[in-house]
C-alpha cells in the first residue's frame, strides 16, 4: 500500500500535456501510359510533386506508382507507395476512373511506408483511356493541435460600450459602433468625418446588398464567425468587404480557399476570383480544377460560368459557339463532333514582373483548365 508521502509526491509531479487532434484531407494524382506497364523497369518510380500541407507545421507527402512493381518479387503488377514527413497516422485509399471505375480500400499507416499492391497489369489494361490512366490517392492524416486558449472575440469588448449608429439596409436598422466602423474599413471612416450627411444623420445606408449579407459581414467583422452558411453567402460577405476596402475580412476568408477548396465551393470561388483578380486564388482553383477535372465539369454550375472565364473547344482547337451538357458539339468551323475541353481564359496569370505561371496546354480527354 503506497505511503501518504508518496501519494502526495505524485500528485505533485507534472502532468503531461494534454492534445488535441484534427484532420486534414489532401489528394494527389498521377497519370501515366499504358506503355509504362512494360517498359519501365522493375522498382523504377513514378512520382507525384511533394504536397506540403498548410497550416501543420510542415506535414508534407508525395505519392509513388510502380508501374513494372516494386521489385522482382512482385513483378506483373502496378504497386503504389506514399511517404509522409514526419510519420503521422494516415488512412488513405485509390481510385481510378475509366470504362469501369475502381476504389480501392482504406489502408492505415503510422509507422514505416512500404508499395502497396494496387493492380495486376492484366487487370489495368482495360481501364486505360486513349492510352493514359490517372490514379488519385486520396489521404487523411491525423495531427496535433496544441491546446491554447483562444482569444477573445472584439464584440465580447464591446459590451460596456452603447452603439451610437444604424446601417440602414430596407425597412430594418442594425445598430453597429461607429468608431469600430472608422477602425476597419477606410471607407466607412471617410463619410463619418464631421459635416457628412452620415454623420450628421447617424445612419448610413445600403441599398446594394441585401440584408443576410449586411448582417453576416458585421458580424463577421465582429468576430462572430458564420456558421452553417452557404459558400455563396461567404462570396456575398466577400464582395461587401472588397466594396469597403476592409482587408482583414478578405485576407482572411480567401485565405481558407487558397488551401480547402471542395466541389461545393469550386464555381462560386472561380466567379469571385475571375471578378475580381485574384491571382491566388485562380492559380488554387486552377490546380484543384486540374486535380478533378471530370468531377468539375459535371457540376450544373459549372456551364453558367461567364464566357470571359471558360472557352470551350473542339479538339482542333476551335471555340465553340455553345456549350452543351452532353459535351457533344459541332465545331461551328468544320462541322466535326468532338469532346469538349475547357480553357480558363486567358492563358497566364502575371504573378510578378517576371515570372508567369502558365498551366499546360489543352488535351483531347480529360479536360484541361488554363487560368487567366
């Protein structure tokens, strides 16, 4: 039986720190050729760019395809591989397209990474298209979060402090400080300068956005997140904050798309980013668009994206005068029938004086995405 004075020491003795965990989802693709199979050699590699991740103090990943296998023991099959640095605990799985699409199970991993068989060459060959077949690799790694008190939100400071101003937005007032107003958005501070009519009749109001948007971008600026919200109301309080020039709100909110675009969010973002020229977040939607490209044009919205954002054409490389769900249409030039394939127009984005990142000129199938 323990003695009082040891039961006391390990009372006292340092707990360790408790941890919180979180998620973060990433997706690679590979495509190689079907003539691969058999003239690659036995363990050599194909390999994807490294994906560092953000916001995890620097998790990176790449993924690996043997396309001959991984060594003479498992010669006759396509292995794949991914290594993750620093080890953490992943689930990930694969999955192909094609005539016949595929998905492999999750496997888990938290330790040493070795190939993995995907695939017997007999098995791949009729999944290939035109000569090509993409793998995606589609992971959830498992990270630490520290545990740190989170800071207050500014309306809990405001509190003892009565609002003094109204933005008017139709038949409904919303009470708001107007010195907070002046802190935040230049804008706001130029018509609360004395001998205004705002500040003479302490309202201000705005007819051009409606009231959801109004409300959801002062609280936003408030420090009341939006919860359960569409990403089109997120668009909404973007262009409210781009309109008064409050850059805390934009840096912040575009921040969370250069990294987490989803198919929910992909044509909503486009628009806003092709709007108003953001370089950033064309070259995400540029490089999430490449990494799911069937995905993308079978959204409904992706068709009524403006005409200055996609140009489709035929595979001769002619502008076609109309886009069609099927993706079946006449080039207007010669008449031919032929796969769409979509170009963000135009074909460069001007990231500074002298770099220009261009993507990869246009292809049959699958289709492919330039970013202007």
């Amino acid at each position: 039986m323990p003695s009082i004075f040891s039961t006391f020491t390990n009372f006292l003795k340092p707990k360790p720190a408790k941890k919180a965990f979180t998620h973060v989802e990433d997706t690679i693709s590979l495509t190689f050729n079907k003539t691969d199979l058999t003239e690659k050699k036995v363990g050599e590699v194909l390999m994807s760019e490294e994906h560092e991740l953000p916001f995890t103090d620097g998790l990176s990943w790449k993924f690996y395809i043997y396309p001959a296998g991984a060594n003479e023991s498992f010669k006759g099959a396509l292995y794949t591989l991914i290594w993750v640095t620093p080890k953490v605990e992943t689930v990930y799985n694969y999955s192909i397209g094609g005539p016949a699409a595929l998905e492999h199970h999750y496997y888990t991993c938290s330790g040493g990474w070795r190939p993995q068989r995907f695939e017997s060459h007999q098995a791949l060959k009729k999944r290939f298209v035109n000569g090509k077949l993409t793998i995606t690799c589609n992971a959830k790694f498992k990270i630490t979060v520290p545990l740190t008190p989170m800071a207050p939100r500014i309306y809990q400071y405001c509190d003892n402090v009565p609002k003094d101003f109204w933005i008017v937005v139709g038949e409904v007032r919303l009470d708001v400080h107007k010195n907070f107003l002046s802190l935040i958005s230049p804008i706001f501070h130029s018509k609360f300068v004395p001998g205004t009519v705002e500040s003479e009749s302490g309202e201000i109001e705005i007819t051009d956005f409606d009231l959801p948007t109004v409300k959801a971008a002062i609280d936003y600026c408030y420090g009341i997140e939006p919860i359960g919200v569409s990403v089109d109301t997120i668009v909404d309080i973007l262009r409210f904050a781009e309109k008064y020039n409050i850059k805390s709100v934009t840096n912040q909110l575009e921040q969370q798309y250069l990294h987490f675009l989803s198919l929910d969010d992909f044509c909503a973002i486009v628009k806003y980013a092709w709007e108003y020229s953001r370089s950033d977040l064309k070259i995400a939607c540029a490089k999430f668009y490449n990494q799911n490209k069937e995905k993308t044009t079978n959204l409904t919205k992706f068709f009524d994206l403006s005409s200055d954002i996609v140009v489709p054409k035929d595979r001769h490389n002619h502008p076609i005068s109309r886009i069609s769900a099927s993706k079946n249409v006449a080039c207007h030039r010669c008449g031919s029938m032929a796969y769409m394939s979509y170009l963000f127009t135009p074909s460069s984005v001007q990231v500074s004086v002298t770099v220009t990142i261009t993507f990869p000129p246009p292809v049959r199938h699958p289709t492919n995405f330039r970013v202007a």
